[in-house]
C-alpha cells in the first residue's frame, strides 16, 4: 500500500502537469501579439507585397528590356495617357540626352494579373561611345510609371 504522503504528492503533480499544459494553448490571447489580422500595408502575405507594381530595365549589349511586374493581389490596369505607350531616354554622364525613343503600341491599356508581368524590348542606338549612362524608361499611362538605370557601356 501507498503511504498517503506519496498518494497526496501524485495528485499535486498532476493536477500542476494539467495546470501547465494548458497555459501552453494557441487559441489563448497574449498582449501585443497579433491573431487573425490581416497583414498591416508593407507587410509579407504570402510573397506578394501589397500595392507595388515593380519596374525594371535589363540591359542587354545591342537591347535593353523594360518590365513591369504586378507585386500586388489585385489586377492592374493601365491607360495610356497619350498616344506613345512608353519612352525610353538615353543621358550621358553629364546629364545631355543622348537618345530618345517614344514607342506606340496597339492597345489603349495593359491588364496585369496578380504576379504577371509585361515586357517591352527596344534596341541600343549603336553610335553610344564607351562610357557610363542613365536610361530611363517611362509608360505614359495613369498612372504613370518610371525607372532609371545607370550601366557602363563597354
């Protein structure tokens, strides 16, 4: 037989287990955290930052590619504001434009879909010398969306 000193010690123990396993619970609320609320404008969800549509120039050695990707949850649509759907300028690295380009297209507005991306590719002008230059490319559209990159032309 147990002496009760040990049978009243087992029944401490357990209800103390009991006790402390459920302080441990995940439904239980904890001042200054967060549960079940959306993610806040700037935070993550899920890869996708909400709001931002992410230009980009890639630069090639006779073309360079302007993209825009929808980083945001919702479709995007974009009217052209004017006739040139986008423009591409050239500057030198004293700030003289060195090339222009405007660029019509056939459609009056672009639909992105969540994470889609367009692209637009135009040719270098060949007659650029060695040196360092910004390109900036622009989608006249509303809203209006624009890039800049400085590269080193080789």
């Amino acid at each position: 037989m147990v002496p009760w000193s040990r049978m009243l010690l087992l029944i401490v123990a357990g209800i103390a287990v009991i006790a402390l396993t459920a302080c441990g619970r995940s439904d239980q609320s904890h001042s200054g955290e967060k549960q079940n609320e959306p993610p806040t404008k700037g935070e993550n969800s899920g890869g996708i930052v909400a709001g931002k549509i992410v230009p980009s120039i890639t630069i090639g050695k006779e073309q360079a590619i302007f993209k825009l990707k929808n980083q945001t949850e919702h479709i995007k649509k974009f009217k052209f504001a004017t006739d040139p759907a986008y423009s591409i300028e050239i500057t030198d690295n004293t700030g003289k434009v060195v090339f222009e380009k405007t660029v019509a297209i056939n459609d009056k507005a672009i639909k992105l879909k969540q994470a889609e991306e367009t692209s637009f590719e135009f040719k270098l002008p060949d007659q650029l010398q060695k040196g360092t230059y910004t390109i900036q490319a622009s989608l006249n559209s509303n809203p209006e969306i624009q890039v800049k990159k400085e590269w080193h032309k080789t």
